[in-house]
C-alpha cells in the first residue's frame, strides 16, 4: 500500500471554554443558576453585585440627616436625656465580686430574649422536617408507660410507614422481641399497639384499611349511625370498595338514604393518617419568564429579580494598568476576561430564553385565551425552526424553566404535546384531549360514569378519533379512577 499526503478543506465545531460554559448555564434551572452566580462572585474578585439598595440606604440616610439638622435642639435634648440616665445607673463604686450581669440585669435579658427569637426563628426555618415515627416518640415521651411497654412501643413504632400503617404483623414483632424480654405474649404487644393507635393521627399503627378505620369511627360513638357504620366496616368495606351499593344496601339492610349518610361519615375518617404528618420537603419553583396581557396582546417578560445583578469592579479591573508586577497584572486580566465572559453568557442565556418563550407564547395564544383545550401541538422542532435553533438547545431552554401566567404556573415542556388527527383532517393537542377527558369525567353522571369506550365515542362524536386504550392511557396519567371507581351514590 503506498503512502501519500493529501490536502482537503472541512468544517469542525471545537467546543470552546466559553460555549462550553454557554451550554452548562442554559440547561440550569433559576436556583442552581442563582447558586453558580454567588459561588463565581467567591472566586473571581472581578465581579461584584450591582446592589442598587445603596442608593436607596443612601437616599434614607439624606432624609434622615435633613430631619436631624432641622430639630437639633429636640434631638440635643434627647440625647442628654439618654446619657443622664446612663450615668446615673452606673453606680461609683462596684464591689471587688460583683458580676456585669447583676448590675445590669435588664439590659442583658433584652439582649438575650432577643437572640433567643433569632435563634428560634432561624431554627424553624432549618429544622429538618418531622417524620411519622418522631412524631409518634414525642407523644410517647409523654406517656406514662412501663419499661417494658415503652421498649415494645419503640418496636412497633420503628415498623410504621409513611402512610400510617404497620409494615409487619404484631406477631412478627412479639417474635422479634422474645429474645430480649422474657415470657413476651402476644396480647402484650396487641394491648400496646390499641394504645398507639390513639396517638395523634388517630389510627396510626394499624395493621389494615379495616382496622384504622374503626378506631378512628371510635371518635363518632355518640352518631345515631354509629352501630350501622361499624358494622359496614367491620364486614362490608369490599364491598364500598367495588362501589357494589346495591349489594350494600340489602347486606346491611339500610335504605338509599340511610346509606348516604353512613358513606358520608366513613368519607371523614382517613384511609392514610400518616399522610398528615408529611415529611417531604417543599420544593420552590421560581418562574423564569412572565405573560402578561397589555392592551389586548400577550407581552413576554423576563424575570430580572431572579437572579442577583452583578458588573464588573472598576476598581479591581483599573488596577491591569498599574499593577507593580507581572503575575498581577496577568491574574487582573485573566480574571476580568473570565468575569465578561461570564456575563455575556448569562446574557446570552437570558435572550434565548427570552425568545423561545415568545415563541411558545405566540404559538400558543389559544391556551392562554381559551384555556388547555385549546392546546395545540406542538413539538422541539416547530420552535427550533422558528428560533433558528438546535432541538438539543431548545430541550435545555424548556428543561426546569418556568412561566408564570395568568393560568398559573407552567414548565416550559407543558406546552409541547404530540398531536391527534381528527375527521376534518386537522390536528389535536394530547394536552387538549387529557382536558376533555378531564372535563368529560367532572360533567358525567354520579351513578352511571363514563366507561372508556363511552368517552372514546363522544370525542369521536367531536371530530377526534381516540382509540380506547389511548383514552385509558390518558385518564390514568391524570390519575383518574376507572369507571367502576367513579361510582357514587351520593
């Protein structure tokens, strides 16, 4: 094989360092992009925040100066006032084993109540958020229990779920715990259990549905429907289950009437108490962009108070020039250049955002006019041609970005939905359907829901052809009982 040399022209894109910072700033979200900014300000000198609060602290302090020069005497007055009876509180002479603190009692409980607010209040605001299980050994701090009691309670607590309920068996636990303590009976462990299942949320520790909503019933033993309602649960809860009413009604003997009632009391009770001691931490969402409507057109804002306002340090970036040596001089430069580079893709990330926000806005004026049934589909690419950008771009700009509205708050995937074709040869918006389906099951009928095939039709009937498990598909993403669940008697 002979070897030769050969001269051809190509194009390549070389990831720079500063696309490749371009890139990484646009696929941030508001709080990571907040986070960058703040540690960039720690490592590069050259750049500092553009606080416009020192001319407002500025402004205030002229006011005040102007107030103080214009009452000189009151203010005089005052201040004599203050620092007479601060003298005269200071005794002469103090003994040789007196204490500060003894003197001058009053001042120091001001101060310490003071920091004792601030440290409350900073540790509410930090406290890590209470689980079932801490609730439930809080309570039982406060309880007076035997030794023995308190080391079973300890075991059951430590099976409870999120939702309330025991992850074993008592038995399982009686076994767990007979090596430890001796001559351990399973009637020991139940007598425990009954009296955790009083704690707050009552029904807590419960083996199943059944047994957390009879000690909850306890709570209503005065209702004229107690028994009734006892005993539906105690032996008809398949039954409310399967929405089987009509077979309810002849098991418990109870008429139409009788049993709305008994099902609306068994509505007050809670299948999962430990959902109300939640534990998840709240996740904050800080909109990106705002739509607004202004004189009748839908106007695309960005949202400035975001993101801290930063510039470069005159100061420091002076200094290139007049630095003695040469490693200043060159770190100056390196940082000022790294500092507007920096910048300018932050600006660069805030105009894309800004553009295809406008772009989904202006493609989307029937959602915002008429509501998410006038969804239209929409895909990556519809916008990346119209922006006269790249799908990947586009995917990293509607990733974790936000848009406040008018109809609240939305990613900016939202707006992006496959289509559907209908009879008259256009095209639906899945978003569009899911709202149909939504507003379908919201309309139907109490005793006779809308099965499947029956919403599937009345699209149809509308000029959309769904097919049936697609119209499934959709109501179990929007999480939406099946028909035989939808039941109601009431």
């Amino acid at each position: 094989m002979k070897q030769s040399l050969q001269l051809k022209l190509g194009q390549q894109l070389t990831m720079t360092p500063q696309l490749q910072q371009a890139i990484r700033l646009l696929q941030l979200s508001t709080l990571d992009l907040k986070q960058e900014i703040h540690e960039f300000l720690e490592s590069n000198p050259l750049l500092e925040l553009d606080d416009e609060e020192h001319t407002n602290s500025d402004t205030q302090a002229s006011i005040e100066s102007k107030i103080a020069t214009e009452t000189p005497i009151e203010t005089n007055s005052e201040e004599a006032r203050l620092e007479s009876e601060w003298t005269e509180s200071i005794p002469e002479e103090l003994s040789i084993d007196s204490n500060w603190d003894d003197t001058y009692q009053s001042s120091a409980a001001v101060s310490d109540s003071n920091s004792f607010e601030s440290e409350s209040d900073f540790e509410s605001r930090n406290a890590p958020a209470e689980s079932i299980q801490d609730h439930l050994i809080w309570q039982l701090n406060l309880t007076h229990m035997s030794d023995r009691d308190i080391e079973i309670a300890y075991a059951i607590i430590e099976c409870v779920q999120p939702d309330g309920y025991l992850s074993i068996t008592p038995e399982d636990i009686c076994e767990s715990l007979s090596t430890e303590l001796e001559e351990l009976e399973i009637d020991e462990v139940i007598a425990v259990q009954h009296r955790l299942q009083r704690f707050d949320p009552v029904g807590v520790c419960s083996i199943d549905l059944r047994d957390c909503l009879l000690v909850q019933l306890e709570a209503f033993h005065s209702h004229p429907l107690f028994k009734s309602t006892y005993n539906l649960i105690d032996h008809y809860l398949p039954l409310l289950g399967n929405r089987d009413f009509a077979q309810l009604s002849r098991k418990t003997k109870l008429k139409d009437e009788a049993l709305k009632e008994v099902i609306h009391l068994i509505q007050q009770l809670n299948p999962r108490p430990g959902s109300v001691i939640d534990a998840d931490d709240t996740d904050y969402v800080i909109p990106d962009v705002s739509v607004k409507k202004r004189n009748d057109v839908w106007q695309v804002e960005l949202n400035n108070d975001a993101l801290p306002p930063i510039k470069i340090n005159e100061t420091y970036s002076a200094m290139a020039s007049t630095a003695t040596t040469t490693e200043d001089a060159t770190y100056i430069k390196t940082s000022l250049q790294e500092a507007k580079w920096f910048m300018k893709s932050l600006q660069s990330r805030n105009e894309t955002l800004l553009k295809v926000a406008s772009c989904i806005v202006s493609r989307q004026i029937d959602f915002f006019e008429l509501g998410e049934e006038a969804m239209k589909p929409m895909v990556l690419h519809d916008v990346a041609e119209e922006v006269g950008m790249h799908e990947s771009t586009i995917s990293r700009v509607t990733t974790q970005k936000y848009m406040h509205t008018p109809k609240g708050i939305f990613e900016l995937k939202y707006f992006f939905s496959s289509h559907v074709n209908t009879a008259s040869g256009g095209e639906c918006s899945s978003t569009a359907i899911r709202a149909m389906i939504k507003k379908l099951v919201s309309d139907e009928p109490a005793k006779k829901p809308l099965s499947d095939n029956k919403l599937a039709a009345i699209l149809a009937d509308q000029g959309i052809q769904v097919a049936r498990r697609t119209v499934a598909k959709y109501r179990e993403a929007m999480n939406i009982p099946p028909s035989n669940e939808r039941k109601r008697l009431i």
